[in-house]
C-alpha cells in the first residue's frame, strides 16, 4: 500500500522538487499540495510548473490536505511548520521536517508535537550530508585539540537565515566530539582586532550570493597540513531524495504507532 504525501511549499522550488521526486518514487504517491494564501500556485495543478499532469490541485486547506495523507513534507519557514505541525496532531499524520532557521523555543515546540505523531527533522535532508555529518564528528574526536576547526558555507542570495541549519549541524557533530556545546565554542564572526584564534573554538562563516544551491566546508588546520571535507549540492534533487525516504521511514513509525523526533541518523542507520 503506497504512503499518501502532502507536499507543503508547493509553489516554492524546494516544493516542486519534492512533487516531481514524489512523482517519480515507487511507494508513494502525492495526495496533496499546500501553498500559503494568495500564492499564485493556488487553484493550480500541482505538476504544472514540471509538465506533469497530478490531478493534485494546489490549495491552502490545510485539513482537507492532512485528511487526504498519511504523511506531510515541510520545508517552509519555522512559523508555518509549527502551525501545521499542530494541524498534523490533531490529525495523527505524521511529518518531516526540512525547515530551517528554528529558534531554541520553537525546536522545544516541534519536540513537544513529536510526542503525539512521527517527525523526522533534519535541517539537511542530503543523504550525502548526514554522512558527512557523521565524518566530522570523527574526524574531530581523532585530530583532537591541536587541529583548529572552520566550518564555510555558501547559499543563494535569498536565503534569510545564516549560518545555514546545516553548517549549524555540522558545528554541532564537531562540538559533540570536543564535549562542548556549540554555543560555547562558535565564533559567529571576525572584525577588527580580534587577536589570536582562542583554542578550541569553531569558527563559523556565512557566504551569500547568486543561485548557489548549497555549499558547505568544515576545514581542520592543523600544524603543517590541512583536511577538509567538502558538500557541493548542484540541485535539490539530493534534498528531495532524503525526504522521501524520511517520509517513508516515518509513515512505517507512524503505523507502528511509535510517535517521536527522529532525525535522518534514524533514516539512514548511522547511529
């Protein structure tokens, strides 16, 4: 039996990415299409904007979708997710989360829903991504403390948040391997006389312009030599992939009636 998925953002390229992976994905099947209110996406068949014919018409009802679907995907912004996040509980479907730019509260409030329905929340959905999280938390707890750390991202020029909810998670895999909480070692930023690099900081830089889909380097500078470990994403088909398999991972928690936050740790098995 396929997982019925309601897309939200349907408008957005993030959103059209989804709908054409979805489309194209054995087990799934697209359900629904959300945009906000006066979206010109609205009224539209979903698939329009990609060639495909869905019979999938984009709407603002959000219930009517919810009551269609067995799994909502939401890569919009922190406010919009957490309002359907209590839509989706109140509907007991479950959700995945590619949203970024959550306040601490905020992040407290979408725990709060996992304890009623299944969410995977992940601020980089990249199968490639999540390993490379996984490299660098090794990769810091083996070079140790004479190794110093400098995490650089680049993004689109309309992007609102920075630093990246990635390089945010790649800040926060090397903080784990220090034993440290990331906002006690970053250094968000660099002016003026800043004096020497204090030991056992990670250092943050965000960079915006153009079309840049993602880009994102944690650099070790040791005494001698350098490694780096480098993301390029070309396209949001790579972010669109590991939702889907979020979606499918939390539908079968979902069915098994096991509510909770996931992460795509859980998706993939790199515990």
């Amino acid at each position: 039996m396929s997982v019925r998925v309601a897309i939200a953002g349907a408008g957005g390229r993030m959103g059209q990415a989804l709908i054409e992976a979805t489309l194209g994905e054995a087990g799934l099947v697209l359900a629904a299409a959300l945009d906000i209110a006066g979206s010109p996406a609205l009224g539209v068949d979903a698939g329009d904007r990609i060639g495909q014919r869905t019979g999938v018409i984009v709407s603002s009802d959000v219930d009517a979708a919810l009551a269609a679907s067995d799994v909502l995907i939401d890569f919009t912004r922190p406010e919009g997710t957490l309002a359907h996040a209590a839509r989706c509980v109140a509907r007991k479907v479950a959700l995945v989360v590619g949203t970024t730019g959550f306040s601490a509260p905020q992040k407290a409030d979408l725990a709060a829903h996992a304890r009623s329905i299944a969410v995977v929340f992940a601020p980089n959905m990249s199968v490639g991504v999540n390993v490379m999280v996984k490299l660098v938390e090794f990769a810091t707890s083996r070079l140790g403390p004479d190794y110093d750390v400098e995490i650089v991202e680049m993004h689109h020029k309309h992007k609102v948040d920075a630093p990246s909810g990635t390089a945010l998670l790649l800040g926060e895999a090397a903080a784990k391997a220090m034993q440290s909480p990331l906002a006690e070692v970053a250094t968000f930023a660099r002016e003026g006389v800043t004096g020497p690099r204090k030991p056992g900081t990670i250092g943050m830089l965000a960079m915006r312009g153009g079309d840049v889909v993602g880009e994102h380097s944690v650099v070790f500078a040791g005494e001698g030599e350098r490694i780096e470990i480098i993301h390029r994403a070309t396209s949001r088909k790579n972010f669109a992939g590991g939702a889907l398999r979020a979606a499918k991972f939390v539908a079968a928690r979902s069915a098994a009636d096991k509510p909770g936050l996931y992460d795509m740790t859980d998706v993939l098995h790199l515990h």
